[in-house]
C-alpha cells in the first residue's frame, strides 16, 4: 500500500478490524519510511455489472452512487452510516442473488426505496421523490397516502 504523505511503499499493518457485519475489512497502517499512519479499507465489489440507465445508456455499476443518493435523503435524519451501508450491503446481495450481468438503474432504485421505507420514512419520500421523479406536491400526497394505508393510520411528517 502506498503512503499518502510521502509515497513510500512499504508498510506494515498495525491494526485490522471487521465492521458493517464482517463485509468491510478497516485497516490502520503505518509507513516504514516516514512513520506517517493512515487507515485503508476493502470491501467486496460487484464485479462485471452493467447498470442500464433511463436513457438506455450503460455504465459500471458504481456502489458510491447508490451511497451518495442515500446520504442525500438521510441527511439531519436519525439513520446512521451503518444502516446506510447496510442497506446498500442488502441491495448487492439482492442484485448478486439474480445472477444477471446486466440490470436496470429503476431495479436496483426499487431494492433501494424498500429497504429505507422501513428505516425512516422520510428519508424514503426524499429518496423517492428524485428515484420515481415527482413533479408537483400531488405526487408526494399520493405517496404518503400510499404510506399511511400501509401503516393503517395518518401520519404526520
């Protein structure tokens, strides 16, 4: 691994720890040349996905994406970096378990929106609000309706 401070090669690891349930491996190394300490991390990575966007066009499945969008709609919300990562963790394996190379951009967006549904539901309107690309404030009402009906009461947000 090289160092990020002054390009020296050889490090040792100091320290190395499982997070997000085992699927993440967060490494503390330290640089033999100048001493400087930084942390590395590994994860698994879908190899060989092609994600088919709206437009038809196609493009590497790319975890960070999915990361971004949902920080976007958990942002000043009560979800934490682990739940994000989790369910970004339970959307891969979802994609692995159908054995396609190829999927379409609304599947992985429909394995998103219903996992964070059941973590926090507004941050569920915020994704689905740019996921299902809402156009007024009726589309959100029919949404929350949706969600009231499945939760057998009226909510408040």
């Amino acid at each position: 691994m090289k160092c990020p401070f002054c390009g020296g090669i050889d490090t040792k690891v100091i320290d190395s720890r499982a997070t997000n349930e085992g699927a993440i491996i967060r490494r503390r190394r330290e640089c033999l040349k100048c001493k400087f300490r930084f942390s590395t991390q590994e994860e698994l990575e879908l190899l060989q996905l092609t994600v088919i966007k709206k437009s038809g066009k196609k493009e590497n499945y790319n975890r960070e994406k999915i990361i971004n969008g949902l920080n976007q709609a958990c942002e000043k919300r009560s979800v934490s970096k682990d739940d994000i990562l989790r369910i970004v963790n339970y959307v891969e394996q979802d994609i692995l378990n159908l054995d396609k190379n190829e999927i379409e951009s609304r599947e992985i967006g429909n394995l998103v929106v219903n996992y964070l549904k059941e973590i926090d539901e507004v941050a569920y309107l915020r994704f689905a609000s740019v996921y299902k690309n809402f156009k007024n404030a009726y589309h959100f009402k029919c949404e929350l309706k949706k969600l009231e009906n499945k939760n057998g009461k009226t909510k408040t947000i």
